[in-house]
C-alpha cells in the first residue's frame, strides 16, 4: 500500500514539477532508491548477521593473545621519514609505525607519549607469523 502511494506522489510531482533540472534530480533519486531498496532487504531480512559468532570464535582463537603488565624497553626510531615505536610486555614484543595513517597512539595529537617505559597495561593482539598485531590496548588507572 505503501508502495502504491509513494508511486502515485512521484508520478503526481514529476507531471506538476516545472523546473527541467528538478526533474532530473527527482528521477535519478528515485532510480537510486528503487535499486537500492531490494539489495537493503535482502541484507536486513534473509542474510543472517553471524557478527556475534565471528568475535566470539575470534576471542576464543589460539590467535588471540593477551598479555598484562609493565611497559618495558619502550624504544623510538626513525626509519626514513616514519617513526617506529617498539616495547615490550611481559616479553611480548609489539612494534607500531606511529604515522597519520594507521592513526595509532594519537591521542594527543601527532607525538603523543601515552605509552612509555614502566605504565601498567593489557594488551589484545593478534599472534602473527613475523609480528604481533595489537588489536586493543588498556592503560590501568
């Protein structure tokens, strides 16, 4: 019924709508929108959301790591023009380009030192082949 209305208003604003460019816009949100709309059901209704599934298989993966305690060996460097952070927990070594694309540790602006050598922390990551990938960091207070 709903469908059926909608028509009849576009039909009826397309037939009195006097401005050429108006109608365009008119036809080409309705075409967005008339293809837009059955892919939109088809992910809402018949496609299962498995997001809950995923992220508990992922936490309880042989992946997944987390380790707790002191920050220690907190080391900077500059390779080129990118600055590469490194530190260590527990003796798990983590490593971080600190640019303003991966957007990591900038908290504060571009050279944050939220992390630093002695802080106490817990870090989520992620058991690489070559490195370690964090996924989440917590400070304790």
């Amino acid at each position: 019924m709903l469908f059926i209305l909608s028509g009849i208003a576009f039909f009826l604003v397309l037939k009195f709508q006097k401005n050429e460019d108006k109608k365009l816009y008119l036809v080409l949100i309705s075409l967005f929108i008339v293809t837009s709309l059955p892919g939109y059901i088809y992910l809402r209704f018949f496609t299962p959301d498995n997001t809950k599934e995923r992220i508990t298989k992922l936490l309880e993966s042989e992946k997944l790591g987390k380790v707790e305690g002191k920050i220690s060996n907190y080391k900077e460097r500059l390779e080129g023009k990118q600055k590469i952070d490194s530190f260590e927990v527990n003796s798990v070594v983590f490593q971080y380009s600190e640019n303003a694309i991966s957007e990591f540790n900038h908290f504060g602006g571009d050279r944050s030192n939220d992390l630093y050598n002695n802080l106490n922390v817990r870090v989520t990551y992620s058991k690489g082949d070559k490195f370690n990938e964090i996924v989440k960091i917590e400070i304790a207070k």
